[in-house]
C-alpha cells in the first residue's frame, strides 16, 4: 500500500490549483444572495423530490428514484433498531436525517456551511410530526470541516453507523474526514458510503467543466483508491454492494453466474459497508463469517483439466479434447 501522501497525490493529480472549502463557501454563499429565503426553503422542503424538472423530466426523474432507492436499500441493508445512533455527513439541508428521524433514528447532522446546517434545523422543525423542540433542533445538527477538526468531543464514540449519501468525493483530503469519522463510531459501529461513480480513468470531461465554473470538488474515485483511502483512515473490513432493487453483497455470491453478474453491477458505482473490525462488517453481512464453500465438482474437475493441459506436451494435448469437452458439456 502506497503512503498517504502519495496516495492523495495521486487521487488529487488532475485538480485545478484552488482552495476547494472556499470555493464551496463561496459558491453557497452566491446560492443564497441569488433566490430569497423564502424560495430556497420552498425547494429545500421537497428535497429530493424537488430536482424534478420540466426541462429534463427523464433524466432528473431517473436521478430522484436513484436517490430514493438508495435510501431505501440504505435502511434495508443497516437494519438499526430504533433510536440507533446515525451521523449524516455533509447533511446539506437535511433531507436524510430527516427521514432518517422520521423512522425513529437518533440522527445528527454535520455539514461544513452553516447556511445548510440552519436550512435543515427549520426543515426539521416545519414537521409537525416530529415536534422537535429548540434545544433538540440545535443538538441534531452542527456546523462540522471534518477534513480540519474533529466532531465535538460530546459525540465521539455515539454512533452505530454513519451515512456518506454522495459526498465523499467533496474532500481534497478523504482521509482526514474519514479518520474523524471513525472517532465518532461505537466500536462494532459501521460506514455506509454511496458513491455513483467508479472512476475508470481520468477525471471526466464533464467533472472538470462543473468544478471550473463553480470551484467545487466532483472528483470521484477508482475502486482502488478507495480501498487505499479507507485503510489509511482505519477502516479493513470493507464490502462493497451491487444496487440492483437492493444491496447485495459482493462475498454472498453463490455460483459463477451470480458471481458475474455481481462483479458487473458493482464495476459502475462505488458502493460500500465499512468498518474498523470484521466482526462489525459480519454481523450486518452474515456471508462474510462463512467459510468459502468448497469449489462443485465440476469446477474442480475443470481447474483439473488445466492443470493437465499445462503440463502435457504440446503433441500430447490432443489426447485431453475429449475430457476437456465432457465437462464442458456437464458445467452447461
């Protein structure tokens, strides 16, 4: 495994020279002098509902259910008891801690604008079903750069899992916020991250563009990379996940046809359940505590049959056609 230095060079190579946390300061605080309060909690109230548009109804109602799924399959995979414990990183305005408190989840929210953070205390508070006080509204949330300083001391060690809902690939440096993160799990707690894309090569064209005109980092990651960053930030036990109407894991595979299709819907998106032990992973993905099953006898007779072709004369090896073809025939 590389450095850390070298690693986040590496993941940072391509980026333009700028002070990316400033730049998202600076691009919400244009966000906010340009529509009026009112305006901006009017949207904020339906979020994700609201990237709804007209002028792009397909695709913005693919990127919803996408959304909306992943939430869904998020509560299936993590099955918390109520009143778990969950921290929501870069909450934004609030849309997952506040479903997540809907359905009984002890949620805190931390985000590095203190405009988003304040957004999703009055979301929060305009529920009429949660009737959160004042004091509880200012508990739930709080104004966090988790790649420069740690989560208030009153929440280290709290949680049972924390979501990353699309906003790992904000932070220059992964690393740092990830390990701060940590600090703030239960020892058997877990990471869910959601990543959309699985970075085959370079930074995309139309990443680039979107991060010159607004100065806000949309830098995805290779699977390999994040492996990389998640061992350095404390974190050996990973599983990644397939989105295919639920979450299914990479190690519950059961033959080689569910084990190609798996190795396909996960080669897209970086989809991952972390955690400091592999007891923690094991207890929410049983298929890790089993020991590999023994390879069917037909697979061990193939794996038979190449050795034996690897080691026979090349004038000898038609000789081994006709077995060779017989378990071909049978693996059908």
């Amino acid at each position: 495994m590389r450095t850390r230095d070298a690693l986040l060079a590496e993941v940072n190579a391509e980026l333009p020279d700028f002070d990316w946390a400033e730049g998202a300061r600076r691009y919400l605080d244009g966000f906010f002098a340009q529509y009026s309060r009112e305006q901006i909690e009017a949207f904020v109230a339906t979020k994700p509902l609201a990237a709804i548009t007209p002028e792009d109804p397909a695709g913005s109602l693919a990127e919803v259910v996408s959304y909306l799924n992943h939430f869904a399959n998020t509560i299936h995979l993590l099955a918390l008891p109520r009143g778990a414990r969950v921290l929501d990183v870069a909450c934004g305005p609030g849309w997952v801690s506040h479903w997540l408190t809907r359905l009984g989840y002890a949620t805190t929210g931390v985000d590095i604008s203190t405009q988003f953070v304040d957004l999703a205390r009055q979301r929060l508070a305009d529920d009429p079903y949660l009737a959160l006080s004042a004091e509880q509204l200012e508990a739930m949330f709080a104004t966090v750069d988790l790649e420069r300083e740690a989560l208030p001391p009153q929440l280290e060690g709290t949680f049972d899992a924390a979501i990353l809902e699309s906003c790992l690939h904000h932070f220059v440096d992964p690393i740092a916020a990830l390990e701060n993160i940590r600090r703030g799990l239960k020892p058997d707690g877990v990471v869910l991250i959601i990543e959309s894309d699985n970075r085959q090569g370079p930074i995309r064209d139309d990443y680039m563009r979107v991060m010159l005109e607004t100065q806000t980092l949309e830098r995805p990651y290779s699977r390999g990379q994040l492996l990389e960053i998640l061992a350095h930030a404390g974190f050996p036990a990973v599983e990644f996940f397939g989105a295919v109407n639920g979450f299914f894991a990479q190690s519950g595979q059961t033959g080689y046809d569910l084990s190609a299709a798996l190795a396909r819907i996960t080669a897209d998106a970086n989809i991952c359940l972390c955690a400091t032990n592999e007891a923690a992973l094991a207890r929410i993905v049983p298929s890790r505590a089993v020991a590999p099953a023994e390879p069917p006898p037909i697979d061990a007779g193939m794996a038979l049959a190449t050795r034996l072709r690897d080691r026979t004369p090349a004038w000898a090896r038609p000789l081994l056609r006709p077995f060779g073809r017989m378990l071909l025939a049978l693996r059908r």
